[in-house]
C-alpha cells in the first residue's frame, strides 16, 4: 500500500539544481522516453487532504475533489521530466493548458493506481510543448484522467507553427473579487509540492521575467472550480482549462461563469481589464 502525499521541498529543490546543471540537445531530435510511472495500491492521507483543501476552497467530504489525483501524481510526473533521458530542463517549464475528466469520484476510503506518462512533443510558436498524462484506476475501471500540457520556452530553428488562441475580448457581465495572499505560492507549495522558484521566490521570479511572484495555474484551477463544484466531487465531470497569463501575488483579482447552451464558462480575470489569468469550461456529460 503506498499513501500518496505531495513531493517534499527538498527533493524538488535538489532536483531542480541538478536539472540546471545538465546541457540539453533539441527536445524534437531527442525525443520523449517510452517509460510509464505506476503507484499501486494507493491511499489518501486525509490530514494532507484537509489542508489542501484549505487552501483551494474545497468543501471537506468523503470524497477527493477531482483536482487532487494530480497532487498525488505530481511527483511522478516531475520524476519523469527530471529524468536524464527527458530532452529538456523542467525548470522555468510554463503549465499552459489542463484538462480533467472524472468519470467517477474516488472515495477517501478507497485504494486506487495512478499511472503517469509523458507524449505528444510537438512544436509551439514559442519553443515545444509536452502533455503529461494521468490515470486513476480503481479495481482496474479508469475513473480519471488529466492531461496537463507544458511549455518550455526556447528558440528553434526552421520555421514556427501559427499562434493559437488569439487575443480575446474582455469579461463582461459581474465578477466576484477575491484577494490573493502574499504566502499564496508557499501556502500552494506546501500542499501540492510545486515548489517552482517563480512560486516561492520574488528574485527567481523575476529572472524567469515575471514582474513578482505569481500563483500555481493549479491553484487558479481548483480555487475557481471550487466556485462551481464545492467539493470538486462530481461524476461524468469535465474541466478543461487554458493559463492565459500569470496571476501574481499580493492582488485582487474577479472570478467570473456563465451559463450557455454547452459546457459552463468560467475565468479569472484581472480587474483594471477584464482580461483574463484563466479560462475554463466544466461539463458534466462524460
């Protein structure tokens, strides 16, 4: 039996320094490893879940909010990217798209498989990105799976793919405002184990190019789906996400959905423009 927990600070850090040290060849040559991470017999320690809760907005209950499987395979997934065989440093690495279906909620009290992987290297506009890949099992029946997409920032030669996602037109309608703590990325980090510099460290963060420290996409995420599903526990849910620009810390930002004809919209948006940090859709017809 292995109860899962979010990677320890030190691990992450030392892992980090080490992968800075490495030179890389051109992710597109080399190429993705084949090897898939597997965690059996997996269980909940329910004081973590508690405080990841806390800090997301998620209602306690007997049921994982459908953003937690991701915490417990995080580690797995930055074992994967940090492995040598991985054609690219994982730090300064950008979260720009994630996608959740839980087909059904995984009780606290049961024992599940995670498996982590990673595919689809292809070229993007501003360097190459990854999807790294999840799946719950319980009694062998899939009940969840993730695709989390990264970028990692970089000049190729040859020429670019098109840009995707042009700019949008600003949020209209009402937004709830919400302020985000100067100990956000720490507080994050200390549940869910991201502890990438830019979340934790203001100089870092700025040598990456940010103007400060700025929050987990995860974190804009499961604060925002906690609006619209309160203990994130739903069967047959979808949640598909794009981080448009960072969130930083120490400001108020508008939280703002919308019914339509298909799946809910849903943003966080920044208030002097309505533009917006995230942007999502949850459905519930898988």
């Amino acid at each position: 039996m292995v109860e899962a927990t979010a990677p320890s600070k030190a691990w992450m850090l030392w892992k980090g320094a080490r992968d800075l040290a490495r030179r890389y060849p051109d992710p597109m040559d080399a190429g993705l490893p084949g090897e898939r991470l597997t965690l059996r017999d997996v269980t909940v320690n329910r004081s973590a879940l508690r405080d990841y809760n806390a800090v997301c907005g998620f209602a306690d209950s007997e049921r994982l909010p459908f953003t937690y499987p991701h915490i417990l395979g995080f580690k797995s997934q930055m074992a994967i990217m940090m492995d040598r065989a991985f054609p690219m440093p994982v730090t300064g690495m950008l979260h720009v798209s994630n996608e959740c279906r839980q087909y059904k909620a995984i009780g606290l009290a049961e024992h599940f498989d995670l498996e982590v992987w990673a595919e689809n290297l292809r070229p993007h506009h501003k360097g190459v990105v990854v999807d790294l890949r999840t799946e719950a099992h319980v009694a062998g029946e899939a009940v969840w799976s993730e695709t989390s997409t990264y970028l990692r920032l970089m000049k190729r030669p040859g020429p670019r793919p098109p840009k995707e996602n042009g700019e949008e037109d600003p949020v209209e309608g009402e937004v709830a405002e919400w302020f985000v703590p100067p100990r956000l990325g720490r507080d994050y980090a200390a549940v869910s184990g991201d502890y990438n510099p830019i979340h934790v460290s203001k100089a870092m963060s700025k040598a990456m190019g940010n103007k400060d420290v700025i929050a987990q996409g995860m974190w804009g995420l499961s604060r925002a789906a906690a609006e619209l599903v309160p203990d994130g526990a739903a069967d047959g849910m979808r949640v598909a996400v794009d981080f448009r620009r960072p969130i930083q810390l120490r400001q108020k930002i508008g939280f703002h959905s919308r019914d339509g004809d298909g799946p809910r919209e849903f943003a966080l948006v920044r208030l002097r423009d309505r533009k917006r940090y995230v942007r999502g859709t949850v459905s519930f017809d898988l």
